[in-house]
C-alpha cells in the first residue's frame, strides 16, 4: 500500500481507460524519460478509501478521478487531494474512467480554436475517440468537420456522424479553414498545406511514428501549433482545472464527449487488453476493471 502524506488521499481505483499516452512507457519509447518502477494510466475513477490528516473526512467513500500524474492501472493510488476531481453521480464508472484524456483534449482545441459558422476543419484519425468527440463539438459550434482516415472501416464508423464529408488519406483535400492532426508524416503534413494561410493547423498526436519535420511542413502557410494536455493542466490554476471538468461532465451527459467502448478486462489480463487496443479496425476503448 502507498504511504498516505498529510494532503493526500488514498484511491481505490474503479475503472481505468487505456490511451496511446499510457501506452509511450509501456512500449519503451522514450524509456530514458521513464523512471521505474512505473505504473501507467492517466485516465481512471475509483473512490477516495481513506484520507491523509489534513484532509476532510467527509472525502471517504467519494468518486474521483486521480489526475495530475500516472499510475492509474492500480487497485489503489496515493494522490494528492487537490488534485482529485469529484464526479457527478449521474456519470457512469465507464463514462468516468475515460472522462479526462479525450474529453478536455477536444473541449480546449475547440475552444481555443472558435470556429466561425461554416468553417470547414479537417481532422486526421477522425475515427478515433478524440476524433469523434472532435467531429460532434465543432458541428455543434457551427463548424462543418472533415474527416480524414485511414481505412475504409473507418469510414463506414463514421457514417453517422455530423461530417462535411468522411475522406481517405492520401485524396486531395480542399481548402480548409483549419486542422486537427493526430496522425503526423505525409498525412498530418497534407493537412497542413491545405489550411488557408495564417488559420490554424494543430499538431496533438503522432499515430504514424513519424514527427513532422520542417521538412515536411515546407510551403505550408497555415500556422503550425502543437497541443499537451499535460502541458496545460500543469500550468492552469487548479480552479480552472475543476471549472473545465465541469464543464466536460456536461459534454459527456449531451454525448458529444462521451466514450464508446470495445471491451473491458480485468487488470490480472492487462496484456489481453493492451494487445486488443492494438488491433486495427477496433472502434471503442478498451477498459481495465481494477
Ligand atoms: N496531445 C494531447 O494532449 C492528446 C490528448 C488526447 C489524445 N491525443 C492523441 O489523440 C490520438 C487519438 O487518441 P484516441 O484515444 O482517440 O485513439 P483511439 O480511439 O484509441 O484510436 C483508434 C483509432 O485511430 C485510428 N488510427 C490508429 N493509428 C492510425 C494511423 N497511423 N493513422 C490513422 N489512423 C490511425 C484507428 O483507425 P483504424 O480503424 O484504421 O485502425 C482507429 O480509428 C492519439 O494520437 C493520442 O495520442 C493527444
């Protein structure tokens, strides 16, 4: 068992999601960035078990989700206390353990983006769960998004979606307004160089393993920003923090951020479960029981 300091609380975990950022440590990428003993997850819910001696006992037995660090593929986590965000009782375990990763990534692209009536935005990866919450939010502002993807079950999933258009990689795109690229290489780059001059092109993902060098990005006009969720809720007021997670519980409840899944395991099978988030042509997340 963790050791409880005096503004921590200790976490029974619940549930926890399994994302590509979890994923970075357990694969070695980076393994110099990685110190071990490691436990990943960032995504998770569980409930607060005990409490450390300056911390409200009235916390006990509450829903959170741990966040600010890794290590939530555990069946307990110390956390500190200020950085447990309460979750409303009408959300699901299932809608929580993967309330955060996704769901605040696309609220603040969107919201940093404001999209004008009738931008057309392409979206790389479109199919994937950030894509579809991506897809739902910017539709929702008035924003007509174009989904880009990879293979054709792709975009069959994608069918019912509020899409200008579903469109493979590698076919021309039209002018665009703006971009959301998770994917990276020749397909993040041909996002970028059909942006409008000087509109955003937003770099938040690396699918294809390959960065995109200035190389790539040679010609392209739009103007290139890169996206970290870590980066931010490291640097925002914790406040600002808990207003934003309010404010993505209300996106889950309307369904634009919520989560589908693909299957659950137990954590004794994280290996079935990692190998399982690996396989192509899967349409939904795969959560770890804890
Ligand atoms: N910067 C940040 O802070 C931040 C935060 C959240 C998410 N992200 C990034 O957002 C991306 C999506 O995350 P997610 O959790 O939503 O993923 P996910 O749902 O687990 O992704 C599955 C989907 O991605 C597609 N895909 C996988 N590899 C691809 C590739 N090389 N090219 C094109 N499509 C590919 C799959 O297509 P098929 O059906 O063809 O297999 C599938 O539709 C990841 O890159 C993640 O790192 C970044």
């Amino acid at each position: 068992m963790p050791v409880l300091e005096q503004d921590a609380v200790l976490v029974r975990m619940l549930a926890s999601g399994i994302n590509p950022s979890d994923l970075i440590p357990v694969t070695g990428a980076y393994r110099h960035r990685t110190n071990i003993p490691f436990v990943p997850g960032f995504d998770g819910v569980g409930e607060i078990f005990a409490v450390g001696e300056h911390v409200d006992r009235a916390l006990i037995c509450r829903r959170v989700l741990p966040l600010g660090s890794a290590g939530n593929w555990q069946t307990f986590k110390a956390a500190p206390a200020d950085w447990c965000i309460e979750v409303p009782s009408d959300i699901t375990d299932e809608q929580a353990a993967l309330a955060y990763v996704n769901p605040l990534t696309a609220r603040l692209l969107v919201e940093a983006l404001n999209p004008q009536h009738g931008d057309l935005v392409g979206i790389t990866a479109a199919a994937s769960q950030i894509g579809r919450m991506l897809i739902r939010m910017l539709s929702a502002a008035g924003a007509r998004p174009l989904a880009i993807v990879r293979s054709s079950s792709a975009l069959a999933a994608l069918h019912s979606e509020a899409v200008a258009d579903v469109v493979l990689e590698g076919t021309d795109l039209p002018v665009l307004d703006a971009g959301f690229d998770a994917v990276g290489g020749i397909c993040g780059a041909r996002l970028a160089a059909s942006i409008q001059p000087g509109r955003p092109f937003v770099h938040y993902g690396l699918f294809s393993g390959v960065p995109l060098t200035s190389a790539l990005l040679e010609g392209t006009q739009a103007s290139v920003k890169l996206f970290r969720l870590r980066d931010w809720v490291h640097s925002v007021p914790r406040e600002r923090l808990r207003a934003a997670m309010a404010q993505v519980f209300a996106d889950i409840r309307s369904g634009r951020a919520a989560s589908v899944v693909a299957a659950h395991y137990p954590l004794e099978e994280f290996r079935t479960g990692v190998a399982h988030n690996a396989q192509s042509g899967r349409h939904g997340k795969i959560i770890l029981r804890l």
